[in-house]
C-alpha cells in the first residue's frame, strides 16, 4: 500500500486542464473562467446616493437650514443642472449626485412644505454618497481561473463583460459494477440492491461543475466490464465503482489492464478506501473507487473532486482542510489515514466538529447527516474534547 498522500499526488499527475470556448455570460454560472476580464467602466459611473432624501452641499447640511428644493434626481434620469448654495435636490437610492452637491441628508430627518425642505435632524459624518468607481475602476480585472458564483457573475455583468472564456466542463463516464446491483426504480432480487454510488457519484461531479455520464450497470464479467469500458472511450475521465478489491468476482482492474491501462497505484492506506486504483487507458484518465458506498463518496470527495478542479484549471492540490476543535474524544486510529464521518458546527465562536461513533462503510444513513470529515493520520493517538484536529469540509 502507498500512503495517502502518494496516491493523491499520482492521481493528480494524470489530470490536465482541458481546453476553452467561449460562452455567454447569462451561461456561464458555476462555469469555470479561464482567461481575466477586464471591467469596460466604473462602477458606479458617477456619484450615486447610498439613500432617499435631499443633495446638498456641506456649508448648507446644519440642522435648523431651509433649503429651495430645485428638482429630482432618480436611478436612470439625472438631474441636469448644478446646485447652488441655499439649494437642494431630491435623490432617491441610485441616483446620480447632480453637480454642487456633497451629501445627502436622508428623507427621515427633513420636514418639506411644497418646494421648501427644512432640515430637522442633525446632519452626522456619514454622507450617504457612493463616489463614482467606489466598487471598481475600468480596467479593474476579474481574475482566472475561478468558479463563477452568482456573485461573481453579477460582478462580470456590471463590468459590461457578455462573454467569458471558460474551460470545456469535464465529461466524467461513470461505471457501476456488480452482478448484486440493479438499477433505481428495478425490483431486486432477493440477493441484490438498488445501484447508489453511481447516481451519488453523478451528484458529486455535477456539482464540482463536470457532467457525468452513467453507463449500464457491468455486470461481473470480462466482456460486461470491457464493453463499458469501451463505451466510455470518449470521456475526459472514467470512474468505476466496485470491483476494484482482489476478490475471484471483482475484475474491473485486471480487465481495464487487459485494455492497456498503466497503472498509477492501487491500494491505498485509507480507510474508507483501501481498494482505490489510479491509471490511465489509452490516455484517459481512470479512477477506480470501492463499491461500498460510503467509501464511493468519501473517495469522490477526496480523489475525484481534486482531479476534476486540475481539468477545470484550478491548479492539482489536495482538498483543503480546516482547523475545528473536538467536541467528544475518540479512540487512537489505525495505521492507515482515516476520514471519518462527521458534524462540524460553531459553538462559542469555535468551529467544534464531533464524529459519529459507527463509521461503518456501508452506512449512508450517517454519512448524509454528516458535513465534515474528520482527518486522522496513521497512527494517530487517542484525543480528547478540546484538542484541536484537522477537517475538509463537505
């Protein structure tokens, strides 16, 4: 067995950023940008009120002061003259600050008798006027790559960008196995199950921003396996699920060699996880994760979403962890690394993670109440409430 940290970097090492196109803005959310974008104007492109109420200028914002209301300045139609002193304006929230005016004094601290505005409450130092490029500058670049948030593309959208370059979303050909699978919605026999990891897996990749294919359910043969493997000929990255252990009945390895695949490792000091290979065939990428479903999604966290955040041009790094305070103590941990199933929340202003005592690779039921996982080194000694510990967030 390789340690975890080998097997991550070999996996890793077969994944390239895929190519660009080019795709409209409205288009392009949680796409991935591939080239910066540069912002066409200011934002906002004038002085624009932060508030409803009055313009006017500083020697005139004192409590006490009547001010001649001259006009109205609204979002979209500006008022187009200049204010004098012993002047106001009406403004609303948006609007263009018209020329002359410094400030605003909110609606709430002026009293208004036909054109005639009397300032009641007393003027602070806030002048709720947004200067003109106080969110950014034309010429201001968005950076690449990232994932497009709908934050982000709001921003893009108030640069005056249409189009953006983004990368080609990977096509990721998944591949359930098992003579004891059946398909979602099919009636199992009395010694079968209904097929997870693929549609759990298909989840996974769809929201790391890749699109999955689910091939049929391969049955436990050679040519079962193959045919599968040949319909998959075209993807960015195949993933098979189960089969992947040294079983008489699991095949998947020995057949994807058979088919040419150079392998990268197989067997890894994890748990869940021991079974997974890494390799490629034919030049795609493949990842064989366990078939025990628990180990099938912590391994898409911790092997595939990493891989498809390398073809999206986000650089090959392990998934991120964070630093969480134990809630309850746990046991030392084995030999190999261990990503435990687990809850992590905000207590005291701590980020406290507590992990679930049945860590069972089977047990979806815990793992769906989980947002956490847990990260033990091999070897890690028995810890108690209050140490502090490693998480990956899910």
């Amino acid at each position: 067995m390789i340690s975890y940290e080998e097997a991550i970097a070999r996996t890793l090492a077969l994944f390239e950023p895929l190519d660009t196109e080019t795709v409209r803005l409205a288009d392009a959310s949680g796409r991935t940008i591939a080239a910066p974008v540069a912002a066409r104007r200011d934002q906002p492109p004038f002085p624009s009120s932060a508030m409803d109420g009055y313009a006017v200028a500083d020697e005139d914002a004192l409590q006490g002061t009547s001010l001649r209301v001259i006009g109205e300045s609204v979002a979209g139609r500006r008022f187009s003259g200049r204010l004098e002193r012993g002047e106001a304006v009406r403004v609303f929230t948006g609007a263009p600050v018209p020329d002359g005016a410094d400030r605003v004094i909110v609606q709430e601290d002026v009293a208004r008798t036909g054109n005639v505005m009397t300032i009641e409450g007393r003027p602070g130092n806030s002048r709720y006027v947004r200067p003109a490029g106080s969110d950014f500058t034309a010429g201001t670049e968005f950076p690449a790559p990232a994932r497009l948030s709908p934050a982000a593309v709001s921003l893009l959208a108030s640069m005056n960008a249409r189009e953006v370059s983004v990368y080609r979303q990977p096509s990721i050909a998944l591949i359930a196995t098992g003579d004891e699978l059946v398909a979602v919605g099919d009636d199992p026999g009395p010694d079968q199950i209904v097929s997870s990891n693929n549609l759990g897996l298909k989840a996974l990749v769809e929201a790391q921003g890749a699109v999955a294919r689910l091939l049929p359910i391969a049955s436990d043969t050679e040519e079962s396996i193959l045919f599968n493997l040949r319909l998959a000929h075209d993807a960015d990255a195949i993933v098979t699920l189960g089969g992947a252990s040294v079983g008489d009945h699991d095949l998947v390895r020995r057949v994807a060699c058979a088919a040419g695949l150079k392998t990268a490792f197989q067997n890894v000091a994890l748990r869940p996880g021991k079974p997974v290979f890494a390799g490629s065939i034919n030049g795609t990428p493949l990842l064989g994760l366990p078939g025990n479903p628990v180990s099938a999604i912590v391994c898409g966290h911790v092997f595939l979403r990493p891989a498809i955040d390398a073809m999206l041009g986000l650089g090959r790094a392990p998934l991120q962890t964070e630093t969480a305070v134990l809630g309850g103590g746990i046991g030392p941990n084995g030999q190999r690394r261990h990503f435990m199933s687990a809850r992590a929340g905000i207590e005291d202003n701590n980020r406290v993670v507590r992990a679930f005592g049945r860590q069972d690779s089977s047990l979806l039921s815990v793992l769906v109440k989980s947002n956490a996982l847990l990260v033990r080194p091999p070897a890690d000694p028995a810890r108690h409430a209050g140490e502090a510990m490693d998480v990956i967030m899910l």
